[in-house]
C-alpha cells in the first residue's frame, strides 16, 4: 500500500470509534464464549488494535494485560488517549508493527484477541502464524468474513471472491481451524447493527468532509 493511500485510510478511520464491523454486544457475547478469565492478570494481544474499540473493553472489562498491535501511530496515540481517559493506560503497551510480521516471543499471550482485521493477511495465515504466540490452553478470537448462507448471488460472489479469495462458509473457516491445532468453542455471527450503524454509516456521515479535506482528489473519492 502506497504511502498516499495509508494517509487517506488514516485519515478517513482515526476520528471513528471503529474501524471495522462490531458492537459492544458482539464484543460482551465474545468475551463470554472465549472463557477468559476476567479477573487473572493475564497477558493478551490485539492484533489490528485501530483505535481501541476492543482494546478499551477488554482493559475495563478484565484485569489483563493488553499489547495492542497496529500499522498505523495515529490509530495508537489514539487508543492511547483513550485508555489514559479512562485509567486503564497502565496496563497498555501499543506495538507499531504489520500483523504479517509481529515482534513476539513464542508462547507470550494467554489470548490473542482481533477483530475486523485478521483478513489482511488472509484467515489461514493469521491462525497458523498466530498460533506460536499463544501460551498451551491460550485462545484466539477473531472475527472473519464469512457468508452466512449458502445461496450467495452470484454478482456478489464475484465481488468477494475477487476481494477476497478465502471468503467462505463458516464450516470452511471451523475446518481451518482444526487444520492448525485448533480446538474451536464456538462461533456467532454479527448482526446488521455491526455492520451498519456502527461502522459504515459513521464513515458515510464524514465523507463529504473527509474528501474536501483531502481536496476533492480522486483517490478521496475512491478512484485510483
């Protein structure tokens, strides 16, 4: 990604309170199906961390210790000013750094947490390279794209299958899973609400701004 388009997609996500698909619901049903030990002074990741919208959460809602990975400073300072807003800063370590390439030691998470992000590498990546970060008995949460019926039209199968190759059933993804030594709890799919109110109108409100602080570019508008 060139250094124009980071600039614009930071641009366009850092004042949002996501930057991707989710709710506080979503996040509450998730924390429960994984288990976690929410009072234990664990040590978890979250992986693709934007701004904080699981991060701020996980700290308020447990006693672990969180390392919240993205590409982009501005994402972190972000997050970081919201975890010192809400008292939570000390137990909060930001990493600059590309999920393809984390500066970790092996077995040093109890959990590794990831929403909306882990597609950037592709789901059979992420779970396979993950995987040595996390402690025996650790677990992963993520969310990934995933049809939700079998009937898919066929002009939106093109789109997906073009966008994204591992675009699959949830059976697909389970099968992933196992594949890498996996022992799967559970699943849920988000509602329209995560999708929607929470992520793409927030952004389809500001962007007549946006592309008028970007002087009507073509690249603000979507073009190349």
């Amino acid at each position: 990604m060139d250094e124009e388009t980071l600039k614009l997609l930071t641009d366009l996500h850092t004042n949002n309170h996501r930057q991707g698909p989710g709710s506080e619901t979503a996040f509450a049903r998730a924390l429960e199906l994984s288990g976690i030990d929410i009072s234990a002074p664990l040590e978890i990741a979250d992986i693709g961390a934007g701004t904080g919208s699981a991060t701020i959460p996980l700290l308020k809602n447990t006693k672990a210790n969180l390392t919240a990975v993205d590409l982009l400073p501005d994402f972190l300072n972000k997050l970081k000013s919201k975890a010192e807003a809400v008292g939570v800063v000390h137990r909060l370590q930001t990493v600059q750094a590309d999920m393809a390439d984390l500066p970790f030691t092996d077995e040093q998470f109890d959990a590794i947490w990831s929403e909306g992000a882990i597609y950037n590498i592709g789901f059979g990546t992420g779970v396979k390279n993950w995987k040595k970060f996390l402690k025996p008995g650790g677990i992963l949460v993520a969310s990934e794209i995933t049809w939700t019926q079998a009937d898919v039209p066929e002009e939106l199968k093109a789109h997906w299958e073009h966008e994204y190759p591992e675009v699959g059933r949830a059976s697909s993804k389970i099968a992933v899973l196992e594949e890498n030594r996996y022992s799967p709890v559970g699943y849920f799919t988000l509602g329209p609400d995560c999708w929607l109110e929470n992520y793409y109108e927030p952004i389809q409100d500001n962007l007549v701004a946006f592309v008028e602080r970007n002087g009507n570019s073509d690249k603000a508008k979507g073009g190349s």
